[in-house]
C-alpha cells in the first residue's frame, strides 16, 4: 500500500508537543504505520526513545476516551515500527538552537502572543491624529516601515506620485545625520548602496520632483519618517538557515522572525501556518495579535 501525502510540518510540530486531538494523533499513527519518510522525520526531531514515551504517554492520558482501544492499537503498532529506528538516526546540526525553536513556537501558542524584541515599540511610535487626517501621505511609504531587515542594504519602496518624474531617497541616523542618498531614479524603488549598521534604528523618507519641478517630500507632518533597523549578522545567517529547510514550520519560521524583529517576514509565516490550518483558533489568536502589536500605518 502506498502512503499518502506526507504529515505537514504543522502536524509533526502538534504531534511533537502533544497539541493534537486523539483523533489526531490516531491519524498520524496509522499515517506512521505506512510512511518510513515521516517516521524518519519525528524520529530525528523527537529521537526513538522520545516517540516511544510520547506515544505510551499519549495512550495513558487516552484511555478513558471513545474509541481508545483503537488509539492503542495505533500506538502500539507505531511502536513497533519505530523499532531500532534511533540506532541510525540522529539530530540536525546545531540539535541545541532546533530543540529552542519548538520550544519557543510552543510557549507562543500557550500564551497567544509572539515574542518581539523591546525595539519594536521604538520602530512602531504611535502615530499622532490630527483633525480630517488620512492615512494616504503616510501609506506612499511601503517598506522598510517599522520593522527589522535581513540585508544591510534595504530595498526601499514606495507608492508612485502622479505627475513626479523622479524621486531620491534619504536616509538618517539616530541623531537625524543624512546617512546615505540616493540618485534621482524614476522608479518608486531603490536598494542602498552601501552597508548600513546592525542595531542602528534609521528613519528614510523620499522627496519627490514634479515636470514643472514641483517638489514633494514624503512623508508629510504630522505623520514621522518610517524606522528599522538592519538585524545582526549572525541572527540573519541563522535564519537563512532556518528557512532553507523545508521542514521548518511556519510557526516556527513567524516565532524566530519575531524574536529578530523581522515583523514582514513574521506575518508572512503567521499567515502561512494560518492558511494551511484555518480551523485552529491558536493560529489565528497568535495572528491577531501581531496585527495588534504591530499595526501597519
């Protein structure tokens, strides 16, 4: 018999950390009865010893629900076939930093917010409101905006202005020295230059110049420039890494990019995990409170 399409990283992180239903797990077992590559998979995340107690803990805490005989049948067969299965399989590299991520995805589902570093609130200032205020002058600016970046040098976008026929970009420090500029280009798009410090919270805006050399400077005050900072470099190595790995979960993936302050990235993967279980009201608490946390303005 062939198995069918391989457990999700969504469903092997649950297994893992015992977030799924019995009838859940009864699933994964009979799944595990026929697939070797998943098997492989939990074996070299949880090793065989971990599995077995998991899966005997599983069938304690069980067998007082309907249908636990089954789910011991499953157990016990899954047992059986992870027989000897950790004499030859072992951890990923770097077995210490993979056993935190779990953790760490875990810990922000029990308490339904992700971690985000003290500087989030320094990139993300509230925004003052004045009298018939809109949000249009503000929202021209896309990205990078309140946020961490991989790269020392930003790719910088923004809305195009009607009637401008080119457009500079200007960034500064934390003491508002200009640190880099851009030339004149004609796209609403530009990637720095030239490295910009790890650490440092920047502020970038862009003047616009009009065919009658109208000139705009965006944004307009009331609303402040939007701010980042560039990520180190190992943490931006690492998690490279991290999302090099097709087996990685998108929790896990949203947790870390949190942790690091990559707020783009961090909804992306939120919202990922989301679509690829949209019954699970953890998810989508864990979502809703980015959104909240890190209101896009």
């Amino acid at each position: 018999m062939n198995a069918p399409r391989h457990l999700t990283p969504e469903v092997l992180f649950g297994y893992e950390h015992q977030l799924l239903t019995p009838e859940e797990v009864v699933s994964v077992h009979e799944h595990l009865e026929i697939c070797e590559a998943c098997r492989a998979e939990l074996a070299a995340r949880m090793g065989a010893d971990g599995m077995e107690a998991d899966i005997r803990a599983q069938v304690a805490a069980t067998q007082s629900a309907p249908g636990a005989h089954y789910i011991r049948f499953a157990a016990a067969a899954a047992i059986f076939l992870l027989a000897g299965v950790g004499l030859w399989l072992a951890r990923r590299p770097g077995g210490a930093e993979m056993a935190r991520q779990p953790d760490a995805a875990a810990e922000a589902l029990q308490s339904g917010t992700l971690p985000l570093p003290a500087f989030v609130a320094e990139l993300n200032p509230p925004r003052e409101m004045l009298m018939g205020d809109s949000k249009g002058e503000s929202a021209a600016l896309i990205s990078p905006k309140g946020t961490a970046v991989m790269s020392p040098r930003p790719a910088f976008e923004w809305q195009p202005l009607a009637g401008m026929r080119a457009y500079r970009v200007r960034v500064f420090g934390p003491d508002s020295e200009l640190v880099v500029e851009s030339p004149d280009v004609v796209e609403p798009r530009w990637t720095a230059d030239r490295d910009l410090a790890a650490g440092v919270t920047y502020q970038w805006q862009v003047a616009a110049v009009g065919k009658g050399d109208e000139r705009v400077t965006l944004p307009k005050a009331p609303d402040t420039p939007p701010r980042f900072r560039v990520v180190e470099p190992a943490v931006a190595e690492r998690l490279r890494q991290l999302a090099a790995q097709s087996n990685t979960p998108h929790l896990v993936l949203a947790v870390e990019y949190g942790r690091a302050g990559l707020l783009d990235e961090a909804r992306r993967e939120m919202a990922a995990a989301v679509a690829a279980d949209p019954a699970n009201e953890a998810l989508r608490k864990l979502e809703a409170s980015l959104a909240a946390a890190t209101p896009r303005r």
